[in-house]
C-alpha cells in the first residue's frame, strides 16, 4: 500500500465491482457507495481502483459507450496538429527570403551594431539606477559589480528603446527601429 492511501473495505470492494460490471459510472458507484455504506469516496477513486484492481471488474477499464462516442466526435471535429517545422540553415534562410517582402518585418540588430549601442551606454550601477533602461551591458564574473544601460527607459517598459526592441520575441517595426537609430546618432555628434 502506497502513502495517504485509502482502504478499500470488503463490502466497498463487493458493491463497487458489482455495480460498475452493471455498467454504472465511477460517479454513481461513488454515489451508492456514500448512500449504502456511508463511505465517503470520490469518482477518481472509484476509477482509480478500477484500474489497480482490475480483477475484480472484470478486465481493465472501459469508457462507457456515451464516452467513447463523446470521445470519437470530438476527436472528428479537432483540425489536425500543424507539424512542427524544424530549424536548419535551408528553412531559416528560405523564411528570411520570404520576410524581406513584410514591411513589418525588421532583421534582429546587427551584432556588430548591438555591441556599438552597448559600449556608449551610460554603464550605470544597479544601486544608482533609477528609473532609467535595466538592460545589462556588462558580462560581470561573480563578485563584480553589474552595470546597466541607464539611458531613459521607454514609457511602460524596463529597457530604452533601443534595448526593448532587442528584448522583444515579437514583429519590430521599421518607423521604431529607425527613430531609434536618429537620436541616438543625434546624441552622438
């Protein structure tokens, strides 16, 4: 027997087999099982016990012919899986061909261009952070202090612009990435 579980009395065992091998339902066996013996037993137990004990209903548990046929037409009326397309160099660069046409596509920033932004940020201390962008710029090794972008975050956001843009998973517009780009060479001059 396996902890918190329950046992089964002799009667229990006699009327529940009985009365599911008439067909009744784990519901109702539960029911009749309060209402006959007052024992307090719930539908998963009832079927649970069906199926560590199936020698005593008769073979191993079945669904009741208004679950089966529940169970066909619904499966008839999901739409097949969509099959999970899997990643490699050949499907990448076919789905980047086909983005160069989206106008709301934007490419992911530069490498390159990313370590630039980094290199200009304010680096700013965590405890001296205030409101402005959380991005990390920093690869800190433990025990070194972690620094931040520290420019104006973008309103409801943690990060500048320039830095939410590169934490989105979504679609990058390219009015946002370009007005990104203006001030911040504006700054620069």
């Amino acid at each position: 027997m396996r902890p918190g579980e329950q046992v089964w009395s002799e009667p229990e065992l006699s009327l529940a087999a009985r009365l599911w091998k008439a067909g009744f339902s784990g519901g109702d066996i539960a029911r009749r099982l309060a209402q006959d013996l007052n024992a307090s037993r719930s539908r998963s137990a009832v079927i649970g016990l069906v199926h560590r004990r199936p020698e005593l209903f008769g073979g191993e548990a079945k669904k009741s012919k208004k679950g089966r046929a529940k169970a066909r037409s619904e499966a008839a009326q999901k739409p097949a899986p969509k099959k999970r397309q899997h990643l490699n160099a050949a499907n990448i660069a076919g789905k980047r061909g086909a983005r160069a046409f989206d106008p709301g596509f934007q490419a992911p920033i530069a490498p390159s261009e990313a370590r630039e932004y980094d290199a200009r940020s304010r680096r700013v201390p965590l405890t001296r952070l205030g409101v402005g962008c959380k991005f990390p710029v920093n690869d800190a090794a433990v025990g070194e202090e972690h620094l931040f972008c520290g420019h104006p975050a973008k309103a409801g956001s943690p990060y500048c612009a320039h830095h939410s843009l590169r934490a989105s998973v979504g679609r990058v517009r390219l009015p946002e990435i370009a007005e990104v780009h203006r001030a911040f060479a504006g700054r620069r001059r």
